[in-house]
C-alpha cells in the first residue's frame, strides 16, 4: 500500500481507536464506537481497500473523477466510498476524505455525546502526553498511566514511572504541561527503545503540544 502514513494519520486524531474486525478482516477505525474508515486485508493480510464515509454528492462525484474510488464495499453504496491503495488518489485528497469521514460519523452524535466523546480523548493522556489508548499494550499488559498511578508495564516492578512519580506524586502537578522544565533530563531518560532518535525527538515535541492545549 502506497499510503503508508494512514494508521499514524488516523490515530492522531482525538478520541479514535481501532481494532480487527476478525470475520471480515478489516482493520476498523472508530470514534466513539462508530467506524468512520476502514482499511479491508485480503487472505494475505494485505490492504486491498480503504473504505470511508462522505456526502452522497461527494462520493458520486469523486467516483466519477477516479477509477479508483469505488462505491463502498461491503458497506451503504450511497454514503460509502472505496479506494484502491495503490491507485492514483493524491495523498492530500486522501487525507482531506479521511478527515471528513471523521467529522461525519462525530457530527452524527449529539453535541453532548460530542463533547463528552472529546473530552474523555483529553483525560486519557497520560501526565508526559502519551495517548495511552493508542498503545497495542492498552487493555491488555497495561491498564494506563492515569488508571494505573505511573505504574505502568515499562516502569520498575512495584513502582510508578520516572514521570509520573516526578510530576504527580513529587511536585503535585495535573501533568507535566504545567511544569516550566518540559521537556525535562527524565523525560529524556525514558526512550522507547523501539524508537530512533530522530522518532524520540518527534515524540516528545507531540506530547509537549498535546498537554499545552495544540492538538
């Protein structure tokens, strides 16, 4: 599949999870429980559709402007749309699509469902800016930082991690956002080793602009 940055894309959007939808072999991506967009494997576990929803006009009028885009599989052909994932789609149009798609499925709930959809995404960061509900190990060998008090998977047996015991349990804070040394020498000292350096600095710019409000 050409659009590799689309799992990264999609799960920096708040509130989204996703999971295997196993009889169908379709990787699911949802916002408060509703799918807004799908990536479809076939018997190889490769990507054969990505699958979205728009505006009936919308969706007629791409499908005519791109052999690529297809009436939904599997799906509503009027407010489903498929994309081939190594067709002619530009990746900004792609993105511009996903991103409507996600705003259609959360406008279809209440404003109060909305605001409480969003506002639980926000009090799911952990103190450092981690979206904990994003992790392949959340639910399953880690309940989350803020569930857990800091004492997650990769801190020392029996202890909270370096960050949590030094903002929440130390200096008293809500999370590190209010803390002037961000990003700090102990946030520097706890690299995921599965990330290069250049990830790490990435990284830590995003948790730093997640907990000041920027995302």
């Amino acid at each position: 599949m050409k659009y590799v940055w689309i799992d990264e894309y999609l799960l920096s959007k708040k509130g989204v999870t996703k999971d295997l939808q196993k009889d169908w072999n379709w990787i699911r991506y949802q916002i408060g429980g509703k799918m807004f967009a799908a990536v479809c494997l076939d018997e190889k576990d490769e990507p054969y559709y990505i699958t979205l929803k728009l505006e009936p006009s919308e969706g007629d009028f791409l499908r005519n402007q791109y052999e690529d885009i297809l009436p939904g599989y599997y799906m509503n052909k009027i407010h489903w749309n498929s994309i081939k994932p190594d067709g002619e789609v530009p990746d900004e149009l792609l993105k511009d699509l996903l991103d409507k798609s996600y705003q259609l499925v959360l406008g279809g709930f209440s404003k109060k469902k909305q605001k409480e959809i969003l506002e639980s995404a926000t009090l799911q960061l952990s103190c450092c800016g981690t979206e904990c509900w994003k992790c392949s190990c959340y639910g399953s060998m880690c309940k989350g930082c803020n569930e857990s008090l800091g004492k997650v998977f990769h801190a020392p047996e029996g202890k909270a991690c370096p960050i949590y015991e030094c903002s929440i349990n130390n200096k008293k804070k809500k999370d590190c956002g209010e803390c002037t040394c961000v990003p700090c020498d102990i946030w520097k000292k706890t690299k995921d080793p599965s990330y290069s350096d250049e990830e790490f600095e990435n990284s830590i710019k995003e948790r730093v602009q997640r907990l000041r409000g920027g995302k």
